[in-house]
C-alpha cells in the first residue's frame, strides 16, 4: 500500500508539468530565394517591397522576442505559424534567434497558394516525441485542388507518452469574395470529417485545431463543427469539438484585446483555437488550462499606441512600404497540464 500511494505521488507530479503552445500569423515570413514551384516575387531583395535578408532577420529576431515576452520567456513546446513560405525562413526563427535555446525541429507544409504562403509547426523534441504528420489539401472534386493552403496534421507523444494531435490551419482570404467563402466552408467540413474520424477511433483522443480561419465566431461558420464554450457541457454530441478561441469571458476581456486582429478601425478574432472536449475535463491529463488561453500582447515598441487602450500590431508592410514591426496579427497562448 505505501508503495502504491508513494507511486501515485509520483504520478501526480509528473502530471503537473506544463506545455505552452502558440499560434501566429506571422505576416509574410518568406525567404529571400525564389522560388521554382510558386510565385514569390513580391518578397525578393529586386521587388518593390525590398524583402532583403537583412529584414528578413530583423523580422525573425522580433518575432522570437515577441513569442518570448507572451509566454513570459517560458519557451513554448508548440509554435503554430501561418504565412511561411519555407523551412529556410523557419529556421531562420528556430535557429538565430531567442528560440534558439529550444530543440525546435521544423515542419512546412507545401500546398497550392500562388504565392507560397503556408502554415508550418515548429515543435520541440524534448518535449513533443513526433509521431505522425499530414497535409490535407482541399480538393473540389477527385482530380482538382483549391489553389490554397495546405491543412497541416501533426500527432506525437508529451512526455506523459500521452499523444496530442493538431491541426494548423490557414483558411481562404475574405478578399476572394464568395468562392473563397465556400472554400472556406467546404474546409471547415473537412475538418469535422478528420476530427469526427479520430475522434471515432480514439473518443478520449486530443486534438488542438489553431490558425488563422478568417472567420469570427460571430460569423457562425463553424457552427456545424465546434460548439462554443459556454454551451458545450450540455450539448450531448461527443464529437463536436469546442471553440476556445479568446476572449472567453467578460473578465477576460478587461485583460487583452476583444481580437488579435484590427482592421478598418475594429478589432477581430480571425485567429481561432478549437479543442476536443478531451482536453476540457479538468481529472484527466493532459488538459487545458483555460485561465491561461488568451490572446498576447508583444512588447510595447511592437504595438502603435492607438486606438487605446490596447493600441494596434505593427506590422512588416503597408502595401509596398516598409514599417518595420513583426507581425499585423497578436499571438494566441494556452496552457497544457500533463
């Protein structure tokens, strides 16, 4: 009996590590080789916009400073990006700067955006034990694909040996009018098929969904699929997946933005996190800690000081002028416990 409680004492404390995961739309983070597969002019060193790699570093230095001061210099296990173009601009960001310190490896999905703008994962070994990794594209019928961006899944182990899926996502731009609006659908369908599919399979499995979906919760794209917080502990369907993207409450909203993105003089939560409900039951590890989910701010210098009281993201670019800020997106965090 002693050495069962003295077992099971040790089994809590393990138990009572923390992973923190990001996800970021990191504006253009392109490198400064052209490309073969896709077209990356606009963001070469000869384009109107500059894109040397002199301030492609600068760019990466402020974005690992940024990841840093949101996660309180606690260097997150799981770094969800959008708008990469490559591995080289990934590891420019792992490698050569902050982030450094971390075991980070590297994964960029490809895709079929014109441009080269992908969603990319960048997970550290010591603390994520890769197991699996896919791209999903979005295919309108058998033969034919949506020129977009790739879903990106990726399943591993936590140090716990208990295995966390995710899937980053990038969806359609709202500047594509109605076609990128049924893309954006036919995704969001796609996406409850995989999680339905796993879900079936394991229905204690835990699956983090994050990116940038160019949809609000407001906009009720996601209906059919995620069920807002506040409703999901009465609904009965156990594959629905829930939407924890911030703010969650009123209280929350006195400490961060009402979105991590401003346009056009309002703020919007574009940037959204979604959750199998696995991951909400607070007696089993691993789960979230939803005190901890929230949308950042980054340094002072990398907001604007209006409008007030939050200011606004300084981005890269405005057009073909160069601002010289990280990002035109804030980061959102979150918190495991395993």
């Amino acid at each position: 009996m002693l050495l069962f409680l003295l077992l099971g004492g040790m089994l809590h404390l393990v138990a009572q590590q923390r992973l923190t995961f990001v996800s970021y739309n990191v504006e253009n983070l392109f490198d400064t080789i052209p490309s073969t597969r896709w077209d990356d002019r606009e963001y070469l060193p000869t384009a109107r916009k500059g894109w040397t790699a002199l301030r492609m570093k600068r760019k990466c230095r402020q974005l690992a400073e940024v990841i840093s001061h949101v996660t309180a210099w606690d260097i997150p296990a799981l770094i969800a990006l959008q708008e990469v173009e490559s591995v080289e601009a990934l590891e420019q960001l792992a490698h050569h700067t902050l982030l450094r310190s971390a075991n980070y490896k590297t994964i960029c999905a490809t895709g079929s955006d014109r441009r080269g703008s992908h969603v990319a994962l960048l997970y550290d070994a010591d603390r994520f034990a890769l197991e699996q990794t896919e791209e999903w594209p979005l295919r309108i019928t058998p033969d034919s694909v949506y020129p977009t961006r790739n879903l990106l899944f990726v399943s591993g182990r936590l140090p716990s040996a208990a295995r966390l899926s995710l899937i980053v996502c990038h969806l359609p731009s709202r500047r594509g009018g109605a076609t990128a609006e049924e893309a954006r659908a036919t995704l969001i369908k796609m996406l409850r098929m995989r999680a339905d599919s796993l879900l079936t399979a394991d229905p204690e499995q835990n699956i983090i969904v994050m990116g940038d979906f160019n949809a609000t919760p407001e906009d009720g794209l996601t209906d059919s699929w995620a069920l807002p917080y506040a409703a999901c502990r009465s609904e009965a369907d156990s594959l629905a997946m829930v939407d924890l993207t911030p703010p969650l409450t009123d209280e929350q909203l006195k400490r961060m933005p009402p979105g991590s993105y401003y346009y056009r003089g309002y703020w919007e939560r574009i940037d959204r996190l979604f959750v199998s409900r696995s991951l909400l039951t607070e007696s089993r590890y691993p789960h979230i800690e939803l005190e901890t989910v929230r949308i950042a701010l980054p340094p002072q210098q990398y907001m604007h000081e209006t409008p007030a009281p939050w200011g606004r993201p300084r981005r890269t670019y405005g057009g073909d002028s160069y601002l010289g800020g990280p990002s035109d997106h804030l980061p959102l965090v979150g918190t495991l416990l395993y």
